[in-house]
C-alpha cells in the first residue's frame, strides 16, 4: 500500500477523539497525551511513522510560535511520503513554551490528517466585546431570562440531538448566529453541549 492507502486505513480505525477535563479547566480539551495515545498504534499497525521536519520558532513574551512540517512516512518506502503544514502557540512563564507549541502543532497535524472528530468548534469558542466601558457582563443566568425562549430552544436541540452527526450539524447552523451571542451565553452553551457530546460518546 502506499501511503495515502495507509493513512485510508489508520482513518478506518480511529474516528473520534474523546475530549477531557482537567482540575481547574472550564472546558473539556483534547490533550496532545490523548491525540498520540488514539492514534498511534493505528498509525503503526498501517504501516506509518511521523516526525516533525522544517521547524521554525519565535517567541514573544511568553508566547512561543512554533511553525513546522510533519511528514508521515511510509515504513516500507520511506520516499512515500506527505508532508503536512502546521503551527501552535504555547504560553508559559518559565521554560515551557516551546515545548506547548510543538506538541500543539503536532496535535492538530494527526487531527487534521485523520480528518478525526472531537466535537470543537473554535467559531463558539471566540470571545465577544462587550460595549458599555468598565460594565461587567451580565451573568448566564441573566441572559437566559432576557430571551427564554430562544434559550429554551437551544437547550431543546442540544437535548434533543440524536447522534454526533446531528450534534456537528446543530452546531455548524448556529454558527453565525453564535457570533452575535454575548460570551456568558456561548459559556453555557459550551458547557452543555459538551456535556451531552460526551455522554453521547462514552
């Protein structure tokens, strides 16, 4: 098989990546640990090895920026090969911040490879400016009552959502909707959606 044929079948044996959460974390993640984990064995029982060549890094302030290729290497023709394009950030105050960005950019380059679900989605992720000077957003609690019924529907079809096609689906048509939403309701959101999305998985 060549590699593109390995990769086929490295894709057939794992399809989706269950996300954790840490003490201390409001979201649930997938780690570089889980992501290696997964898909390593599927990798090797392919018949492909990986590594990251072409490496480039910068760093600002705390904030590392490393830029880098990983290839991903037919074991019986090592000249079968793809390359694949990626980057991370990594933010730490000490000596760690290559080190988070390197294992960021190799992440996302098996995710990405694999073309594996994880249920992220980094549009309702994004933080929404509040207008009004030094005034504190309102809680969730309080948006909630603001619009209920618009509430309640969302939680309806996060409820409701059979299956995780459904749940991808449900959220890439709230996509732009989500954008105009203030940041307490994406929290909840987030919150619930991911809730269900794992029970859904386990």
């Amino acid at each position: 098989m060549n590699i593109h044929q390995r990769l086929a079948k490295a894709m057939e044996a794992v399809t989706y990546i269950q996300k954790e959460k840490k003490a201390g974390m409001r979201y649930s993640i997938v780690s570089h640990d889980a992501v290696t984990a997964k898909v390593r064995p599927a990798l090797l029982e392919a018949g492909i090895v990986y590594y990251p060549v072409h490496t480039s890094a910068s760093q600002t302030g705390n904030r590392t920026e490393a830029h880098m290729t990983v290839r991903f290497v037919n074991i019986d023709e090592p000249h079968d090969y793809i390359d694949v394009q990626t980057f991370g950030y990594g933010i730490d105050d000490q000596d760690k911040g290559p080190g988070k960005s390197m294992s960021y950019a190799v992440k996302y380059a098996l995710l990405k490879t694999l073309g594996l679900e994880t249920g992220d989605d980094p549009d309702l992720d994004q933080s929404v400016e509040f207008k009004g000077g030094d005034e504190k957003p309102k809680s969730s609690y309080a948006l909630k009552k603001e619009n209920p019924n618009r509430w309640s529907e969302i939680e309806s079809m996060i409820r409701n959502a059979k299956g995780r096609k459904e749940m991808l689906e449900m959220k890439s048509n709230l996509r732009e909707e989500a954008k105009t939403w203030p940041q307490a309701w994406k929290d909840a959101f987030n919150d619930m959606w991911a809730k269900e999305w794992d029970e859904m998985n386990d």
